[in-house]
C-alpha cells in the first residue's frame, strides 16, 4: 500500500510529524474542554477513511515543540457497538494498518463517575500504548462530599495521573509539560484484567487504595430536575426554551443578516459605480462580492445556533430536552438529540445539519441529515410568500381561516412530515442487517457552561464554515452568474432587437432571456414540462441554487417586473411562449401547486450540499440527498399538477 | 452473566409497593417493571438481549450485583432515568426490560 495514496494520506488531513497523541474519554467527562484548551484554535477536522465519522485533531505547543492531539469520538468501552466507536478501537489497535498508532493515550476520567470509568480505562490500558490520565471534576467530587488521593490513585494504576479542574492555566501546565515526554510515562507493571468479573475487582481495589469516598446524589442537579422534568412544568419549559430557542437563530438573525447583505449590497453598487466595464463591474459586484455576501450572511446564524447549543450542551439540559423528546423522535427511528437539530433547520438547514453533531450515532446523524433539508427554511418562505400569493386570492378563506394562511401551515406540516419519514426511510436502510443500536444517554449534573468553551465552539463552527463551505458557495454564485450573464449585448444588439439600452428593465429582461442560462432553461424543458414548468421557470428554479430566495428576483427578472423582488403582477400575465400551450396562462393554479411543492422537496440550495460535504467529508451523501430529493420533488410536482389540474 | 431463568414477572398486588418483607429475596423482576423511588440490585441480561448491547449495559455499570435506582420516567412514559454506580442515564424502556433486578426497596 503506498504511504500517499493509503487512507491515511493527505487527503484526510492527518496532520504528520512529532509526537501524535490520542484522547479517548466517555461523553460529558470534559474531552471536548480539555481539547480546546490544550490545542487553542489550532484544530483541523477531515474523516476517518471509509466512514464517515469526522476526524478532530489539534497542536498543542509545548515550548518549541508541537504536539498533534487526536480527539477520538467519546465512547464508555471499548467494544464498539457503532462506527464512531469502531473508530475508536480501531485507531487504539496497534495491529491495525490502515490508522496511524498514537505514540501515547491521554484518558479523561471524570472524578464523580470513576466507578464507572476506570472500566473503560482498564480497556484502554489493554493496548498496551503509553498512557497518561486526566482526571477532571474533581471540584464537583469536593461539593457533593466525595474523597479521592489523586497520588494514591497515580500508584495504585501504575500511570501518571494529572488533576485538570475547570480551565486552572496551572493544572494544565502540569500537563502540557507531560505531553512530548509520552516514552517515558510511567508504566503499570500488570496490565489490568480482560475477563470483566476480574475487571471489577480490579477497579473496586484501585478504588479502595485510592481512597475513593462515593459522591452523594447531586441535591441541586435533583432539585433542578424535579421541575425541569416535571410532567407539566418541564414540558412547558422545554416548548418555552425552543421557542427561544427558534425565535433566537430565526427572528434575531434576521436584522444581522439583514445588515450583512446590506454592507455588501453597497459595496457591490460602489464597484458598478467606480468600475466603467460593465462585464469587469458585474463581475466584481455582483459576482465576487455577491457572492461572498451570500458566504458572510450565513454567519450570525451558526454564531448564535453554536452559542445556544454550546449554552444547552455545557449546562447539561441538551441531555434534558432530548430525553423530553425521545419518545417522539423514536417514532422517526431518531433518538431525543435529533430534536434539536431539526427544530434548526426551519431556520436554516445549514445550522441544522451543523446541529447534528450533538448526536452520538453516526447513522443517526446521516438519518438526521437527509431529512433536514425537507423542513420548511427561511429562504423558502419567500417563495412560498410569492407562490401562495398566485395561487389562492387574499380574500379566500378555509372555514374561520385565511386560505393563505391554511395553505403555508400545510406547506411546513407537510415538510416536517417529510423530513420524519426520510429519516425513518434512510435509519431503516442504514442499519439494515446490522443489529439495533441500543438508546442509553447519560444526564450529566448541571454544570455552569465555560465562557471559553462557548466562545470556541462559536468560533471554530464559523471558521469551518467560511473554509469549507464558503469556497463552494463561493464558486456555485460565481458560476451561475456567469451563466445568467453571458454573453454579452452590445447597445447595438439591443437596439436592433427591439430593447431601449437605457431601460434598465427591459434590458436585464433580455439579458436573460439571452444568456446560457435560458439555453439551459430550454435543453431541460422537456424534464419540467410534464410538470406545467416553461423554461422561464427553469431558469428561476436554476438560479435559485445559490439560494432559494434568488427564484423570486430571477423570475421577477425574466417576467421583466418593474420591481423583481416584487413580481407578482407581471407574473399572473405571463402565457407560454412556445409549445403546444402556447398564449395560456403559465402560472394556472396546477402549474403553481406544483411548483410550490417541487420547492417543498426539492435540494434547491447549493450552501447544503456544502455543508452536507463538510460535515460528512465526502461528496456521496449530499450527492445522495440531491438524487433523491430530486426525484422525490419531480414526482410529487406531477403529482400535484396533475391533480391539481384535474379539480380545476 | 447471563441466567437461564427467565424474568417472572412480580405483580405488584394488593400488597402495595410498601412492602415489610425482608428485602433482597424474591422473583426477579425486569429493570422496566419498577416504579420511579423503588431501587433493586441487577441479578443478570436476559438471554435475549444481543451479546453485544448486554455487553455494553455491562460496561456502562448494570453488572450483576450492582445497586440500581428509579429516578424518573418521562412525561411521554419513555425513556426512565435510572442511578446506577453513582452516575444517572435515560434507558429506553426495550433495554430496562433485558435488565433483571432483584427488588431492594
């Protein structure tokens, strides 16, 4: 196997050289917190090779010396029961080939569950790797009367052993100053025990030699949960902490984005101003700036999604609310965790597949992923605003309710409905054959959230972000106005067609009409046509995958609309140009219908197909989510359209 | 670990739940069947259950001899949070009821 091409080359981004550590640790014993703040921000995420669990790793400085620290997925044991813990023993397994071995193991075990974790340390020591301890919340021992000699517990295991609580810069010192020297750790003279009745006793004496008095019951963490998970009062907290949840990463967005696509918006008209070439100035502007205003205005909203999750996860109600919501979620095969996820994508399925990562399953995540861009986002509401508004009159009313209004909420149920059973669809199918997974999730005490760990968290999702998906967006926004664009039309041109230059409408009518795009828009027609689409409409539906919104500009562009971002007049006068339904109506009730639910299904948005390659490090599953939802939105549009077109 | 004997279901009947009998004697019964506030020590998995989640319960602490206790179900009836050495989890009632405990209050 060449060294390049091997799964571990470059292309996973393994970082190479110095010593190579690996940290493994139960969820909630505070490895994610010890590996920000041992690597800073100096952090790099790719994939394990043939699974699509992502890989975390990170350089600790240790004076002139660089330390890469791998943080392997939380696991309780060993004995891989999923494929991120596969990943785990695998990159554990010094007989493994195809993953680079670690020079040393660093294990966080938390204090107040040392029962429980010294059995998946007695698991790591198996290896046989060069391991060093990091014990953590031993403050929280203290507070509920707990007693552990740290010294003690370093002889009775035999390995160093080093006390980090909270961010203290002087416990981590200690341990950074360990961190290259991982050859000449201390090792046990006996490895511990295989057969777990041995195991056990194994722990209950390095317990005892340690000192280890129990911790009581957490009384506040009780006396918190006793309302929090209250039948009534816990259920009403939780619908009142997701709706703030909601309105947070939907309605306070909205004014940052707002004020982001503005700045940008001006820089855009400065450079038409100051730039004479119209091809150069519509380039830089619209294009290049454009463009990267559609990269920058997604930020507010993974800053503020990464803000409340990290806020929900570090105080230990993350674990709360998808225990409230496990019952509902199993119905879609999902578990709790999924929640929150989906409830993030009605905002934005960019923060909701991000939101994803809060789930401990990797078939879940996928699960979670390939429904999430059915829910109903905020870039579909435009359409639907325009769509709804041609299809059924102000006026008309459902019983007590506006017809509008009925046919928006149907849209969301509808898409909510979908997501649920495209996860439950994908869940079935991934775990097809292999055995079910079983649901266990620990409820950590409540935990005041660290400054520090928010705001790393906050701000390495925005840098991956920027880097990862903000290149394709980037490319996509620069390539499809390139395309509505070209070629260009000289004043002569347009004058002999017909067209004022000076008329700024008609001319970016024409343009369009004109450019490749609309040559695309008419190679595709006989795809659409089954479903009432002309090609005016396919070169909305193409430009709308830089974004779902740019549809109603697009086709308020094409319609030739005094105002494109208002198109709704010149819309409901638009007829077939060509064809055998030529001077009809285009826009009749079925042709609406379908077009509305075509935007319900289809993966009209080139940022999720980013952040679906980013998240799941590879170009299959977005490609997956694209074919499918494709399909799915083609064959439900006919659907619609020809139902729709039978009643009417 | 692992027990022939299957899980005989103890009703609780008109006993009530407060019962004076000596603790720790009679039928197993299934981690699932005890109310939030009852505790039991775990006897064994049932055979039934897939060696490779019985060996994950094992490891996550609901190892025979191992004192469990009920805290709360949710409101939806599913999952129920249990305490078991020191630390608490949510088990979804598919798994509590593979575990096999032994009443102790």
């Amino acid at each position: 196997m060449s060294a390049h091409c091997g799964p571990t080359g470059a292309g996973t981004g393994t970082i190479t050289g110095g010593t190579r550590l690996a940290l493994v640790g139960s969820p909630n014993s505070g490895k994610s917190t010890l590996f920000n703040a041992l690597t800073g921000l100096r952090t790099k995420t790719g994939n394990y090779p043939g699974v699509t669990v992502a890989r975390y790793e990170g350089t600790a400085r240790v004076g002139k010396q660089e330390v890469v620290i791998e943080d392997l997925p939380g696991t309780y044991s060993l004995d891989p029961i999923s494929p991120d813990e596969q990943v785990v023993a695998d990159v554990l397994d010094p007989d493994n080939p195809d993953l680079g071995t670690p020079d040393g193991i660093l294990v966080t075990l938390d204090a107040t569950t040392l029962r429980r974790s010294l059995g998946l340390l007695a698991q790591v020591m198996r290896t046989g790797l060069p391991i060093c301890v990091v014990l953590t919340f031993r403050d929280e021992l203290a507070r509920r009367g707990g007693t552990l000699d740290v010294a003690a517990l370093r002889r009775a295991l035999g390995v160093p052993v080093v006390a980090v609580t909270g961010g203290s810069r002087t416990d981590l010192a200690e341990l950074q100053a360990a961190l290259p020297e991982s050859a000449s750790w201390e090792r046990p003279v006996l490895p511990p025990p295989t057969d777990p009745a041995q195991r056990r006793s194994w722990v209950e004496s390095v317990l005892l030699s340690a000192g280890y008095e129990v911790p009581e019951a957490d009384q506040r963490t009780r006396r918190i949960d006793a309302v929090l998970l209250h039948p009534l009062w816990g259920t009403l907290i939780f619908f009142a902490t997701m709706f703030a949840f909601f309105q947070i990463i939907f309605t306070v967005a909205t004014p940052l984005q707002d004020a982001v696509q503005s700045v940008f918006d001006r820089l855009g008209t400065l450079v038409t101003e100051y730039v004479s070439n119209p091809l150069l100035a519509g380039f830089l502007g619209n294009a290049l700036i454009g463009g990267l205003g559609s990269v920058v205005v997604f930020l507010p909203q993974i800053a503020l999604l990464f803000l409340m999750i990290s806020l929900l996860e570090g105080s230990g109600y993350l674990s709360r609310a998808a225990f409230l919501m496990d019952r509902l979620m199993a119905r879609a095969g999902l578990e709790g965790r999924a929640f929150v996820a989906l409830l993030s994508s009605l905002a934005c399925a960019i923060p909701g597949i991000m939101a994803t990562r809060s789930l401990p399953s990797a078939k879940d995540r996928f699960a979670t992923m390939m429904g999430a861009p059915l829910m109903t986002c905020s870039a579909r509401l435009t359409v639907y605003v325009l769509l709804t508004g041609l299809l059924v009159s102000p006026g008309a009313r459902v019983g007590p309710f506006g017809a509008q209004g009925v046919v928006m909420f149907a849209l969301y149920l509808v898409g909510a409905l979908s997501a649920m059973a495209t996860a439950w669809v994908f869940k079935r199918f991934s775990s097809r054959g292999g055995p079910v997974l079983p649901f266990y999730m620990e409820m950590p005490s409540y935990r005041l959230p660290r400054r520090r760990s928010v705001a790393d968290a906050i701000w390495s999702a925005c840098k991956g972000f920027l880097a990862k998906v903000g290149r394709i967006i980037l490319v996509v926004t620069v390539g499809l106005w390139l395309l509505l664009s070209l070629p260009l039309h000289s004043d002569a041109q347009l004058r002999s067609a017909g067209v004022d230059p000076a008329d700024r409408t008609a001319v970016s009518a024409y343009e369009v009409d004109h450019s490749y795009a609309a040559d695309i828009g008419h190679a595709i027609e006989p795809v659409f046509e089954p479903l009432g689409f002309d090609w005016r409409i396919n070169v909305g539906v193409l430009g709308s995958l830089s974004a779902r919104e740019v549809f109603v500009a697009t086709l308020g562009q094409v319609a030739a609309a005094q105002n494109p971002d208002q198109p709704t007049e010149a819309l409901t006068q638009m007829t077939y140009t060509d064809g055998p339904h030529q001077g009809q109506k285009l826009f009749t009730p079925a042709t609406t219908a379908a077009l509305l639910v075509f935007f319900l299904y289809a993966l009209q948005c080139m940022s999720t197909i980013g952040v679906m390659r980013r998240e799941t490090g590879s170009w299959k599953w977005p490609a997956v989510a694209f074919g499918y939802m494709f399909v799915l939105a083609w064959t439900m549009a006919f659907l619609t359209h020809t139902v729709v077109g039978a009643l009417t | 670990m692992v027990s022939v004997q299957l899980g005989t279901r103890r009703k609780s009947g008109p006993s009530g739940p407060v019962d004076s009998a000596p603790v720790d004697s009679g039928p197993d019964a299934r981690l699932s069947d005890l109310r939030p506030g009852t505790s039991g020590r775990i006897t064994g998995i049932e055979e039934s259950v897939e060696p490779s989640t019985a060996r994950r319960l094992f490891d996550l602490g609901f190892a025979p001899g191992a004192e469990v206790t009920v805290l709360r179900r949710a409101p939806l009836g599913d999952p129920v949070v249990y305490q078991v050495v020191e630390y608490e989890i949510a088990l979804r009632k598919e798994q509590a009821a593979g575990i096999r405990v032994r009443r102790t209050a």
